[in-house]
C-alpha cells in the first residue's frame, strides 16, 4: 500500500487526511514536528510527504517549511512533498515549488484537488520505481555475463541478444558441437569466437576455415594436410590440415552449407571417429578438437534437395545457435551505431531516428559499413543525410494522427529500458516532443 507522511504539528489535519486517504487504499503517518519526519523518512517506506509550512503556533513566517523542504530535499532528493500551507505563505510555497516541491494548495485545502495531486505523484513514484528496478535487473544481468567471460567485444542491449548470449555461455562451457546460424553479417563469426574463448579449451588454438573460399579438390589437403607428392602442387614437404591444427581447441568451419558432397563425407568420418589420413598418407591420425560452424543457408531445405548430408547436419548441430536479424534485435542498432563511431562523434536525433527506422538486410556488418563510411563525410556530428539511408516509406512524425498518451508513452520507455531516442522513435516523435509529453504529463525523464 502506498505510504504518505503528513508532516503537521496540529493533529487535525493528519485524522482529516488520514480518513480522506484511507477510503482510497492510502496508509497515513503522521510526525508533528520536523524532526519526527525526518526521523521517519529516515527509517523508509514513505512515498510522499505532505508537509505544513510552520510548526509553532507562534510563527507564521512559513521560515521552518523552507528549512524541513531543504533537509529532505538533501537527504531524499526524489521524495515528492506537497506543502499545505496558510494563504500567508502562499508565496514562499510557489518558491519551493520552484525549487522542486511537487505541489502547493491552501488550507482549507480542497479534498478532490489534494486526492488527485496525491494520486498523480504516487502514480509516477511507482513508475519510476518500476524502470529503476528494471533498469537495475537489466545492469546486474549485464555484470553477470561479463563477469569471467570473454565477451570479444561484443555489444548488446537487445533482451533477445542477452538471451541469446546467455544460451551461447552456456553452450560454450560443453564440447557439444554448435552450429551457429543467421542471416549474413549478423555475427555469426563473433559468436563462434565467443564459443572458444569461454569454452574448456580456450587455452588452445582456434582455427577457422572458410569452407567457401577453399577450391573444391583442395578441402580434403585444407582440412586434413598433405603429404609431399600427394597431388599435383602438393609440394615436397609434408603439410598438417586444420583438424591437425586445431588439436587441443576449436575448429571453426565457417559457411559449412558450400561445403561439397565429397568433403562432407570426409568431415563425417573425423567428426564420428576423430580419425583422419594426410592425404596420400596411410596412417590414421587422432585429434581433438571442439567443434564449431556456421552457415547462413537453410541446412534442412538443401537436406530435402539432396544437396547436405542428414547425417552430418546432425553431428553438427549438437546445439544449434540462432542469430536473429539486426531489426529483430532494434534496442541493439543505436549502441552497435555508436560502437561503430570513431571518439568524439555523435548522431544528430534524425540520424537516430533513420538509424532506427533502417530495416538492416546486412545486419550489423551493413550498419558498421553504413557509419564508418558517414564518418568520413562527417566532421563532429552525423547528420541523416550523411547516412545515406533509403527514405522512410511511411508518414513522419508531425503527423500522426493520435497522440501517445500516458500509458502508450510509459510503455514506450519501458520498452525502450529508459532509452529516450528508441522510445520517441518507437512512438514516431521527435525527441523533443517527447520530452514536451512528458514533461506536460508529469513524466520524469530520467
Ligand atoms: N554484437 C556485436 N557487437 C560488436 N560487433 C559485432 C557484433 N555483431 C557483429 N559484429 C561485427 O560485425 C561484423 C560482421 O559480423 P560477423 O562477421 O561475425 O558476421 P557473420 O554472421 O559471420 O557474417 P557472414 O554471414 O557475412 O559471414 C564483424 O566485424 C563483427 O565483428
Ligand atoms: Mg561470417
């Protein structure tokens, strides 16, 4: 329930606020002189004070409410307080107001008016005790993850990149295979580099192998070496393969979807026995290696084609890691952007916005390309134009039909985990008006 503190030296007022409050789900405390109060606030649980400005029946100059203001202000500098206070001391209220008391009304105060100021400030404390609670949830989270990993710099604020990152530590700490798919440029080669560096054998080498960029009838010498004369260009000195390489530690096969038939049948036999021959060699050789691939093809479509074995795909995927595009992923554009921006840069807001707006067919690989590039046009801060971003399809902000009210604009923020720019570009504002809304209705900015 929440808790107002009405501090008052004549105890009428607090039993006539008491029974007001108590028919609306609101607890009363009562302190009749300024110590008490703060003596109680001290002790916590209170979400507003209601404070009269004079506590001696002898003084009128409204002196001690200044004084009590600023002692709380001090000690609690979001504390609401609403001061109550005689037509005499109208005038040092509104200075107080000034100087960030939540409210004034005259005794007699008016019931309704003193209700609805009341409910308004508890309204927001709540929130902003939601948010700072989220927001805190969200930073111990973060900490957690970062602590005794090796993130390899990756950055991320998106819930469904924490989540994902979370799966991958836990991953990464087996000798599962993991096959990490996603569309092109989405991190898939990051990823594999953070399954290493946290996993058992990050102590070891990590060898990847681009499995599109090696020639067809040379895979079978790339991944598992070569003895002199072998084949044609084979060379005269004996040459380990990648498997041989990557013993101890991981073996990253990158876009694994371009691999051949032929080779996959030969990167099955390793992957079921751990054995292999150099090729025109015959003795078996033996490793160990941990291992990791990626591919942004659709391994099950080119299974039904005919075109990638069922078997291997299996002994691939003992987990499968699953990028989601950067627009799935939109609280994670804007700090990838600024991640991308030399020091000492920034985006202006509409730069931001089409940041945001942006649907990202190349994932982050396109937005690093997209903001180094608009560095080297830009010299402080970056301008949209700059960007070079396709023009939004749909109507800009000013002309929006329905404004966001209270709850859309909340919500928003929430969403946003506080971050005003997403926020106001989720609710199609400037940041600006946003900040107008929410300062007309009453909504803390931070
Ligand atoms: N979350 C991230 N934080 C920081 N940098 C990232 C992140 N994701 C990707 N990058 C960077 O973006 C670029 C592209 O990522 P990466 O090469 O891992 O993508 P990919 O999925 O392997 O792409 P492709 O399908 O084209 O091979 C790299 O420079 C990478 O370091
Ligand atoms: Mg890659």
């Amino acid at each position: 329930m929440p808790t107002v503190l009405v501090i008052d030296d004549n105890p009428s007022v607090f039993i006539a606020l008491e029974v007001l409050f108590s028919l609306h789900d609101i607890r009363t405390l009562s302190a009749e002189t300024p110590e008490a109060g703060l003596a109680m606030l001290e002790q916590g649980g209170i979400d507003l004070v209601i404070s009269d400005m004079n506590f001696h029946a002898d003084t009128t100059s409204g002196e001690e409410g200044v004084v009590l203001f600023r002692q709380i202000r001090e000690r609690n500098p979001d504390m609401p307080v609403i001061l109550l206070t005689a037509w005499t001391h109208l005038e040092a209220a509104v200075e107080l107001v000034k100087a960030g008391a939540a409210d004034y009304l005259a005794k007699p105060w008016d019931d309704h008016k003193l209700l609805a100021a009341v409910n308004n400030l508890l309204e927001l404390v709540h929130t902003r005790r939601e948010l700072l609670e989220h927001r805190t949830g969200e930073r111990h989270r973060r900490d957690a993850l970062a602590h005794g990993h090796d993130l390899r710099g990756l950055v991320y604020a998106d819930p469904a990149s924490e989540a994902l990152l979370t799966l991958a530590l836990q991953v990464a700490r087996s000798d599962l295979p993991v096959l990490i798919t996603g569309p092109n440029g989405s991190g898939k080669e990051k990823y594999s580099e953070i399954m290493h560096f946290n996993s058992p054998v990050r102590e070891g080498p990590f060898v990847a192998v681009n499995c599109g960029a090696l020639p067809h009838d040379l895979i079978e010498a790339e991944l598992f070496g070569a003895e002199p004369g072998a084949f044609t260009g084979a060379g005269n000195k004996p040459r380990a393969g990648k498997f041989e390489a990557a013993h101890g530690g991981t073996l990253f096969l990158d876009e694994i979807g371009t691999l051949p038939l032929s080779g996959q049948v030969k990167l099955l036999r390793v992957l079921e026995t751990g054995r292999f021959q150099r090729l025109g060699s015959n003795s078996e050789r033996q490793v160990k290696v941990r291992v990791v691939s990626a591919t942004n093809a659709d391994l099950p479509g080119m299974i039904a084609e005919g075109r990638f074995r069922e078997d291997l795909y299996y002994r691939l995927n003992g987990i499968e890691l699953r990028l989601p595009a950067l627009a799935q992923r939109p609280r994670d554009i804007l700090p990838l952007a600024r991640h991308f921006l030399p020091d000492g840069r920034r985006f202006s807001e509409a730069a931001e916005r089409a940041l945001l707006a942006h649907a990202w067919p190349g994932n982050v690989r396109e937005l690093r390309n997209v903001v180094q590039r608009s560095a080297l046009l830009s010299i402080d801060r970056i301008e949209a134009v700059a960007l070079a971003l396709p023009v939004l399809a749909h109507a800009p902000a000013s002309s929006t039909p329905n404004e966001p009210d209270r709850s859309m604009i909340e919500a928003a923020l929430q969403r946003a985990g506080g971050v005003l720019a997403q926020a106001a570009a989720e609710l199609g504002l400037s940041r600006q008006a946003l900040y107008r809304r929410m300062d007309r209705l009453g909504i803390a900015r931070d």
